[in-house]
C-alpha cells in the first residue's frame, strides 16, 4: 500500500478527481467533507504523509482547521497542499502561514491536472 494522503473538500467532485490522480500515483487516500471531519481523521490517523485541503468550506475551514491543528499540536510537521477557487491574496496568505515551512503551497482548478 502507498503512503497515505488525506483529502479534505466539501466537494464530492474534487475528492473523487484528486482521489483518482493519486491512487493512479499509487497513494493509498483518506477523504474528509469538511474541516471538523479533517481535524478528526488528520488527529486519528498517524502516518499520513500529506494533506489536500480546500480553503474555503461550510462549518469549519480548512483555514480554520489548520489553526486548530496548530493551537493543539496536531500533526505539527504534516505537509498541506492547499486547495482553493478563490484569488483573494490575503486568504492564501494567512494559509501559508499556518501550515509548516515547505509544506505550504496553493493550487486552483484541480481538474487541470496531469497524470503524469
């Protein structure tokens, strides 16, 4: 089994298109609906290797869910790819800030990417 990756998006679409890209790279994946559904699963499950969170959801963002993870100490060094539709600058800003330093990145329009 590969390593495994969590992806947490309120969007069935994008969890089964970032799903598909990955196991086909053989990632074994973990989804989540939501931010508080991501906290859980991200506190659960100890070998995760990466997280895919969008940014902007209903109930608990992935903006939010990282604050929480930092503020209890959940998974500290885990790597987050940040998913986003949004341009707003400021947002992604404060997502950098909050995941661990070369972890952070951001990334819109998953449907564009290669399979390579």
């Amino acid at each position: 089994m590969g390593k495994k990756v969590i992806v947490v998006d309120d969007s069935k679409t994008v969890r089964d298109q970032v799903r598909s890209t990955l196991e086909g790279a053989g990632y074994h994946v973990i989804e989540a609906v939501d931010g508080h559904d991501g906290f859980s699963k991200i506190r659960d499950t100890a070998d995760l290797a990466m997280a895919i969170c969008d940014v902007n959801m209903p109930g608990l963002t992935g903006i939010a869910m990282l604050e929480e993870m930092r503020s209890k100490g959940v998974n500290p060094e885990l790597p987050v790819l940040m998913l986003t539709t949004e341009g707003e600058p400021a947002l992604m800003q404060k997502a950098k800030l909050l995941v661990p330093k070369g972890g952070s990145s951001s990334r819109s329009n998953p449907t564009s990417w290669s399979r390579s």
